[in-house]
C-alpha cells in the first residue's frame, strides 16, 4: 500500500500514509484477541482487558489525530 501510494501522481494518498501510517491499524488486531482471549486468565482477565482497552484506545486516538492531520494537509495544498 505504501509502495503504491509514493508511485502515484496524486499526492493526497502520500499525504494520508505518511500521517495516518497503515500499519497501526493492523496493531487492533492482536490487541482485540487479547483482549477477548482474556476469559482464559481469570486471574488476570481485569488487568488484561484494562490494559488492552487502554493501548486500542490509545492507538485509536493517535489513528485519528493523524487522521486529522493528513486533512490538514490535504486542505493546505488544495
């Protein structure tokens, strides 16, 4: 995806790889198992879902302020 966004002529899907950065989406995954996996752990299945619900919200709100940003971007060259 990265490569075929520098390989473009536009220059708006550089802009949304280089701020939103795709690979961190694929982070909620793993993190989404873990956290419904948590169950199998009753000793530990509160400090997991807490943790895990903390690094997807974490990793939600850094995807959209770089969602944000790439807009800006996008506004400021058009």
């Amino acid at each position: 995806m990265i490569q075929f966004a520098s390989r473009s002529v536009n220059k708006i899907d550089d802009i949304l790889v280089r701020e939103l950065h795709p690979y961190r989406m694929s982070w909620l995954a793993p993190l989404v198992f873990i956290y419904l996996m948590a169950g199998f752990f009753p000793d530990y299945k509160s400090y997991m879902e807490k943790a895990t619900l903390f690094l997807i919200l974490w990793l939600s709100v850094v995807t959209l302020n770089g969602f944000l940003n790439a807009v800006n971007a996008i506004y400021e060259i058009l």
